[in-house]
C-alpha cells in the first residue's frame, strides 16, 4: 500500500509540473487539470507520510520522514494559496521536489526511531517545520521575483513574465511569506528554549545558534523593508542567505545526529 500512494503521488506531481511547464511555453490560461492533479498527488502523499511517521512505538521523525513531510507541507500551501492567489508557476519547484522527498523517503531505510514525544515537544517540532516550509516557498518566489525584474529590465514580457503578477504583487507576497515564516519561527524557538533543557547533551547547540542566525537575518530583512524601503534584489540575497543558514541548522543536526553520532 505504502508503495502504491507513493508512486500514485509521484505520477501526479510529474505530470502536473508536465503540464504547468507546456502552460507557460505556451502562454496558456491555467488549467484546473493542473490543480486537481497536484491535489490527488497531495492527498497520496498524506496517506504516505501517515504510514511512515506513525508507529507502535510513537513518532518516526527521521531525516527523510521529515524531508518529505516539509516537500508535503510546501506542496499543500501552495496548492491552497494557488487558489486565491496566481502563484501556479511555483508548482515547477515545488511539485517535483515533493515527489522527490517521497520517493527517496521509500527507497531509502531510515535511520531514526520511533519514540514518544511530549505535547510541547510536538509544538515546537510542528512550528519548526511550518517556519522551513514557508522560508522554502519564500526562496522560491524570491526566484521568481528575480527572474521577472530581470526580464523587465531587458524588456522580456513573454513566457513566464507574461504569466506572472506585477512586480509590486510579487514583492508583497513575499513580504508577506516572511513575516509569517518569522512569526513561526520566533514561536519555534520560544518553545524550544521552554522544553529542552540541556542543549549540549542532545546536540542542540549550534541548531539553535544558527536557527537565531537566520531569525535575525530575516528580523533585519523585514525592518530594512519597513525602514529603508529595500526591495527585490536585496530581499532576495537576505531570503537565500537565511534560507541557507535555517537548511544547515535543520538538515545539518539531521544529519549529523542520525548519520555520524548514531553510528558512534
């Protein structure tokens, strides 16, 4: 069963990102085909992750686990937020990077364990994961952001401009996914200082130094924005270097704590 949703969702995400790339090659108005495909792939995706995170023993929060429920995560807001706002061409990104998280997450064995976790455990570890996935749409629409202004610029408004909001939409929108990736954020580490107490026992030191790293970077971003009026090339440089120091913090205790010390 867990291999039929997983591939089911794979199919669907592939083909709806096939079918959004032949919509902007060809300037066509979206289609809902599009949507619904990703919806069926998401809902696949679910069935998958529910089969793979719960188990007897509590909760399997290992590193693919949880690559693929960030990838399912990115995947379900944009495709919600994709109906009240024209953000369709993010399905390039994100589409095939959900099916990528679900499909190595079946391949490859993990190497965590299931354990029981405590309700304020379970907040900061959802708040954490809700923070990366907003940060992860965020750097994308920077991408697009970047694309846009540059096309502008040399007077490109073909293809993927032509398909695109106005450049002024395109920041807001950004604006808007980084004060509410802040805001999850700052929650993730408040509960984090409030429920682990000893972050050298449990190698939790330079997550958290590099987790306030990028809080401040994207603190700075939004005052500058506020202050100073900064806008899209510089939004995009603080968004990528925060996005890269949160992924580190993330990804990198992941790594280590379950590849290098558990094999100690």
């Amino acid at each position: 069963m867990l291999t039929f949703f997983t591939l089911l969702a794979v199919a669907c995400y592939l083909i709806a990102t096939g079918m959004q790339w032949q919509i902007l090659q060809n300037s066509r108005p979206q289609s809902q085909t599009t949507k619904w495909l990703g919806a069926i792939g998401w809902l696949s995706h679910t069935l998958c992750l529910y089969l793979q995170l719960h188990h007897q023993g509590g909760l399997d929060l290992g590193l693919f686990n949880v690559a693929s429920l960030i990838g399912w995560l990115v995947a379900g807001m944009v495709l919600l937020s994709s109906l009240r706002q024209p953000i369709d061409n993010l399905y390039l990104g994100v589409f095939p990077m959900a099916a990528a998280t679900a499909l190595v997450d079946l391949l490859i064995p993990e190497s965590g364990a299931a354990k029981p976790y405590s309700a304020g455990v379970i907040s900061h570890i959802l708040l954490s994961i809700l923070a990366y996935s907003i940060f992860t749409i965020a750097v994308l629409q920077s991408l697009l952001l970047q694309q846009q202004e540059r096309a502008l610029k040399h007077h490109h408004t073909r293809g993927l401009v032509a398909t695109l909001p106005p450049l002024q939409t395109m920041e807001q929108l950004l604006f808007e996914m980084l004060g509410t990736g802040l805001a999850l954020l700052t929650g993730a580490l408040l509960t984090g200082f409030l429920f682990f107490e000893d972050f050298f026992a449990q190698h939790l030191l330079h997550k958290t130094v590099l987790s306030l790293i990028a809080w401040v970077l994207y603190a700075v971003l939004l005052a500058g924005r506020t202050l100073f009026g900064w806008r899209s090339r510089t939004a995009v440089r603080w968004t990528i270097g925060g996005f890269a120091t949160l992924a580190l913090a993330f990804f990198g205790s992941k790594i280590v704590l379950e590849l290098f010390l558990r094999s100690q």
